[in-house]
C-alpha cells in the first residue's frame, strides 16, 4: 500500500492507494469519530462492494443508501434522498458519510456530508479509476443543473481517500478509458515527465497491466495533492486541473448528462484546447498531433459532436465557473507539461477553434 498525504494543516489526509484494500482491517476505522455511519453508493457499485465494506466498520451503526446510477441522476433530487435516510435515520452531526463507488457517487455523496447539519465527516472510497486519480481527493463537491454541470456544490475534504485498485477489475473498458482521459490530463497541465512515461505506455494501461495502472494512479495522484495543497479553494493554479473541462462541460451539458462520459467529454475538450493553442501559436502541430495520438489510443473521442453547433457551445461555455466578471478565461497550453489559464484570445479565434474540432 502506498499512502500519500493531501496537505491542508489540520485539516490533512491520507489517500491510501493498493490492491486489496477494501475489507483490510483497521484502515477506515481510525477515520470515523462518532458511532454513525451512512454509506452512499449506488446501483451498480453495491452488489460488487458493499458487503466488504461493511465488513471494515464493526462496531458501528451502519445505514445505507444506494441511488440509481449515472450522471443523469447526479442532481438535487437525488441530492434530497440522501437527506432523506440521514433524517428517517435521525443521524446527528457526529454523522460520517462513506461515498462508495465514482465521481458521481463521490460528488453527490461529498455535497450532502458538506450541508447536512451544515457539515458532517466523509470518507471517499473511490471505485472507478477517475474517481481514483481524480474526484475522491481534492474536496470539490457538487451536483449539476439542466443548464450547467456541477453548478451548485461546495469545496468540502474527506477525512480519508481509499483507493483499493482490485476494484478496477470489474470497470468496463469504456470507463476505464474515461479515467485515462484524467490521467494523461496532469501530464499536460504540469508534468512533462509523466507525458512521456505515458507515451510509451499508455497501451499498457488500456489492457489493464497492474503495475502501470498503480503507476499511473499514484503519479496522478502525487499531482493532484500538490495542487490542491497549494490551492485548495481555486484562486489559481488549481483551475488548470480543468484542462479540457469548459469544452467538456459544454458537451455533457449540451448533449444531455449522462450520453458521452464526464471522460470522454474532457478527452475531446483537451483536444479542443490544444487545437485553440496551435492556433494562437503557443504550441507547435507535433505537440498538439502527439496529445491528438494518445487520447486516440487511450480508446477516447478527439473530436467535437457535430450536434453541437458552435453558437451552442458558446452558450453553454458562458456559464462555466472561470467565467470572471463577464469574461470567460479557458485553460489552454503553451507545451506539453505546462498549462496557463488565460483570457488572452480573440472571441473569433475561440469560434474558429470549435469550428476546426469537429470531425473533418
Ligand atoms: P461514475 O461515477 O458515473 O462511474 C462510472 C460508471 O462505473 C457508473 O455506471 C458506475 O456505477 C460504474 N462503476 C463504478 N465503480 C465500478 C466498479 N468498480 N466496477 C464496475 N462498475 C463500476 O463516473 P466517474 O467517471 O467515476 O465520475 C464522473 C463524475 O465525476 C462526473 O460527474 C464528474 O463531474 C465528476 N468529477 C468530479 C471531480 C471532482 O474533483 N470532484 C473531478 C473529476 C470528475
Ligand atoms: N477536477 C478539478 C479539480 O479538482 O479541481
């Protein structure tokens, strides 16, 4: 097992990563203060690993709730059935909630610990690789709205993160390359090293081989805590973590949740950030042709959906979240390895960018 530290002073955690991890005695224990305990987890996660999971919280009075799976689901009515148990339930603030299973488990579940009471404890254990090297560490909670993905939320830590990496065996290949498309994402934001370790290996990744799966998810995560430790509420560098995701947004959001996966959509939209960087002349065609070529053969879309026009996904990238006093700000890459935010672009270069990402 390795055990990293996501380093926010008292508020510090661990991110425990290793195969075998769910149901190994006195690892989730020492991260639940009170006597309550209610696990969030969903339809298609609970059969797999709920049993084990109990297993590690003997002692404990235990209650479940276990929601329909998928994004379209990932809103403030579903939001509501998680308080609903915690109050049919009469769980107090002492409460700690136990999201079990990926992003959209980890985000809904996250949300309602940082508002029930205002504020009881959580621990994330992630079970797809996305959430692993991505959505369980970092605090960012949320749910969607019909006109904009994870617009309502609160930046709220786990207490603990537990990656058990045996989960990942029974992950479709379909998410599992929506996980890669997080992973290559630290490799261009700020880690040219990892870029080119992916490179070579990222076939390795797709057929699953165990020691550049944990590679990879430890490496990202190493990444990710960094990030967060330095700027934990976003005030800056921690908005180049959204590489690709204002494009993305805009496709899960415009296509409806749920149709292309929160992966897919950010592998097609760091390809759109890459098209825009050539375009402004900050990264050169084999860079952008290298990001193009691995995202391809990470099993992910590189290209935008024709049904979104391009007035369309203006629109729905108007809302996003770097939008700063009217003017939205885009991630974008001046080289692989270094990624800057930047509202330094014409409004018709933006246009032609989306235009020279659909499909030739
Ligand atoms: P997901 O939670 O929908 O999980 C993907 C699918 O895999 C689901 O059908 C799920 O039931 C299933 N599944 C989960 N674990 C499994 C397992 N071990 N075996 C078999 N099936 C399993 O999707 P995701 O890709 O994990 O997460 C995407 C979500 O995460 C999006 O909503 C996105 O906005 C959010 N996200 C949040 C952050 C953050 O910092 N909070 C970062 C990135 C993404
Ligand atoms: N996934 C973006 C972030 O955690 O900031």
């Amino acid at each position: 097992m390795i055990t990293l530290t996501v380093d926010l002073g008292e508020r510090s955690y661990p991110i425990y990563i290793g195969k075998g991890l769910l149901g190994r005695d006195g690892l989730l224990l020492p991260h639940i203060p009170g006597k309550n305990v209610l696990v969030v987890s969903n339809e298609t996660v609970a059969p797999l690993y709920l049993d084990k999971t109990l297993t590690m919280l003997s002692g404990k009075r235990v209650e479940h709730c276990i929601l329909p799976d998928g994004e379209e689901y990932k809103n403030l009515q579903t939001l509501n059935t998680i308080y609903d148990v915690l109050l049919r339930n009469q769980l107090d603030r002492n409460t700690t909630i136990i999201a079990l299973g990926g992003g959209v488990i980890g985000d809904m579940a996250g949300f309602a610990a940082a508002s029930y009471q205002r504020g009881v404890h959580l621990v994330q254990i992630p079970t797809t690789l996305l959430a692993q090297v991505d959505s369980s560490v970092g605090g960012k909670t949320a749910v969607n709205h019909p006109l904009g993905k994870n617009m309502i939320g609160a930046f709220y830590q786990p207490r603990a993160v537990i990656a058990d990496t045996a989960t990942l065996d029974t992950l479709p290949d379909r998410e599992l390359s929506a996980g890669i498309a997080e992973v290559i994402k630290y490799g261009l934001i700020r880690d040219r090293l990892f870029f080119d370790w992916l490179s070579e290996n990222i076939a390795r990744l797709v057929a699953r081989e165990a020691d550049a799966l944990a590679h990879a998810i430890e490496v990202s995560c190493r990444n990710k805590a960094e990030v967060v430790a330095a700027d934990e509420k976003e005030s800056g560098q921690r908005a180049l973590l959204n590489l690709g995701h204002t494009f993305g947004h805009a496709i899960e959001a415009g296509l409806g949740y749920g149709c292309w996966l929160h992966g897919e959509a950010v592998a097609a939209g760091m390809c759109m950030a890459a098209i825009m960087s050539k375009k402004l002349g900050w990264l050169d065609s084999d860079d952008a042709d290298r990001i193009k070529g691995m995202i391809a053969q990470a099993g992910l879309p590189v290209n935008a959906p024709r049904e979104l026009s391009v007035e369309r996904f203006l629109e729905l990238m108007a809302v996003d979240k770097k939008v700063m006093d009217g003017v939205l700000r885009l991630v974008l890459l001046n080289a692989i390895g270094h990624a800057v935010i930047t509202d330094d672009y014409k409004p018709e270069q933006l246009v032609d960018s989306i235009r020279a990402s659909y499909e030739a």
